[in-house]
C-alpha cells in the first residue's frame, strides 16, 4: 500500500488552488504511478481537510454528513423499497433533488385526512427559548404526528429513509400544513440557528438538522410553489411529488434559503420530514 505524505497533500491542495480539476489531479497522480485507490483516497481525505480548515478560518461551523440520495449515476428511478420513485430533476449546488410520484393519491389522501382533527394555526420551533412561537412569516396550519404513529406513516417513513439512505431514527415526526388562499411560508432556513440561545437546548434531541424531504399532498389551483430565491428556482407543488434539499452546515452559504410561495387560488396541503444529525428521541 503506497503512503499519503505530507508532500502529497501539499501537492494535492496546491493543485486544487490552481484550480485543476478533481479529474485532472488523479490522472496525474495515476500516470506518476499511483493506485487509483490510494490517489482517490488522498485528494478526497485531503480536500476535505483544507475545505473544512478554510471554512473554520472563515468564522463558518464545521460541515456535517448529510443524507446523500443514490442517484450519482444519473438514474431515472431510485429503489425506495417497496417502490421505485422517479427522478425529475437535480442541482447540484444547493443539493436539491425533485422526485415524482414518492406517494400514492391514497397516501396523500390518508395524511391530509389523519392531520385535519387536529390541525392548528402553526408554530416554529423559537431559537431564542428553545419553545414554540407563533410566527407572522407562516400563515398556515400545521401539526405534527409522532414517528411511526401509525401504519401510513411507518410505510412511509420507511421509503424516506431507504430513499435517502439516512436512518429512519434521526428523522423527526412528519408535519402536515394546510395553506388557504393568500397563506404562505416567507424564505427561511430549517436548520436552527446556532446564534440563537435556545438552540443548544434544541440540538440535545438529535443535532442539527441537515436536509428537509417535503411532499406535495394535494394540488393548488395557482401559486404555492416552493421557492428557492438564492438560485431563482421554484418547485412546482404536484400531489405525490416530494423535494429533497440537504444544509451540510447551520449557515446562509448552503444557499438552503426557502419558502412557500403564497398560495393564489385553492389550496396547499404538503408534509415534511425533517432529517437530524443523529437519533431523534
Ligand atoms: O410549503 C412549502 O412549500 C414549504 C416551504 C418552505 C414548507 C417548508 N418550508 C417547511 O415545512 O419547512
Ligand atoms: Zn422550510
């Protein structure tokens, strides 16, 4: 087994700054005699290094794993488990992927129909107490069911986690919101952030989180987008569909920034699973 070297670290990063390609500076180590193994594993180890040493001089937290959908070779359909869901769009930067018929009409249905007694005007979680607060940005219902609180849920719960490759147990409870005519959710990022006092209380119960699934559970008329203003993209709100986003760090450079776009005739029905760091009791 040949040895990464100091030397070849430094090498790696000064390649990097130059602004060679990650392709380019394997050829070269491989064409000098490298295993490919060994030449993968020392740009990758090393880069992850500097980046996280370049983003900690710049004041930013540290980068966390985040759940990685399978879909590096470009399928068109990813194995869920007890179906394959359709793959319909990626970006690359932020990691947005647009999936197509993750739920069945019947599934969407059962949420919205098991959420309806018990829907009310909707909080978020406030960062400066560690409570729940009413929040003008969000006009809204919500309400949050427990994990596996019943079967719908369980089957569900577990295609999001073969889907993401994420376990089932860092995932909070799914919430379900009902949008009106004129509701909307202002641009905001889920993860909490981490000037805020009531955030270490908030973190105690599985970390940050680090990437949003939501799905579409019925079709507005008009309007209800989910917008991504930071790179001018807008997912259309499909019954059945789901966008998955992920937030590698608590911080604006994730270009996670989000929100629902007012909802202009009809109405919205979407639910979301958030994905922690670690286990979600
Ligand atoms: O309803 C939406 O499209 C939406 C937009 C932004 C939902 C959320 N955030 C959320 O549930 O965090
Ligand atoms: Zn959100």
């Amino acid at each position: 087994m040949q040895a990464i070297t100091p030397e070849l670290r430094e090498w790696i990063i000064s390649q990097a700054q130059a602004g060679q390609s990650v392709r380019t500076v394997l050829k070269a180590l491989t064409d000098a005699g490298w295993q490919e193994a060994v030449a993968v594993d020392a740009v990758e180890s090393t880069l992850h290094v500097h980046l996280q040493a370049q983003a900690a001089s710049l004041g930013l937290p540290p980068a966390v794993p985040v759940p990685v959908p399978a879909i590096g070779d470009s399928p068109l359909y990813v194995d869920a488990g007890d179906k394959r869901v359709a793959v319909l769009g990626v970006m690359s930067f932020p990691p947005i992927v647009v999936f197509g018929d993750f739920l069945s009409a019947a599934e969407c249905d059962g949420l919205i129909e098991a959420a309806k007694p018990q829907l009310k005007r909707s909080l978020t979680i406030d960062t400066k107490t560690g409570g729940e607060e009413m929040n003008e940005a969000r006009t809204s219902s919500g309400m949050f069911f427990r994990r596996g609180q019943n079967e719908l849920l369980e089957v569900i719960e577990a295609r999001i986690a073969k889907l993401l490759n994420w376990p089932l147990a860092n995932g909070e409870g799914m919430q379900v919101l009902h949008y009106r005519p004129g509701a909307e959710y202002k641009p905001h990022y889920d993860y909490f952030d981490p000037g805020e006092p009531g955030t270490p209380t908030i973190l105690k119960r599985g970390g940050q989180r680090v990437a949003t699934f939501l799905m579409y559970l019925n079709e507005p008329e008009k309007g209800g987008g989910t917008t991504f203003p930071d790179v001018h993209f807008e997912v259309a709100p499909k019954r059945g569909n789901a966008v998955f986003f992920s937030y590698e760090r608590p911080h604006p450079s994730t270009k996670s920034l989000h929100g629902g776009a007012p909802v202009i005739a009809g109405e919205k029905w979407i639910a979301t699973k958030w994905l922690r760091e670690r286990e979600f009791s």
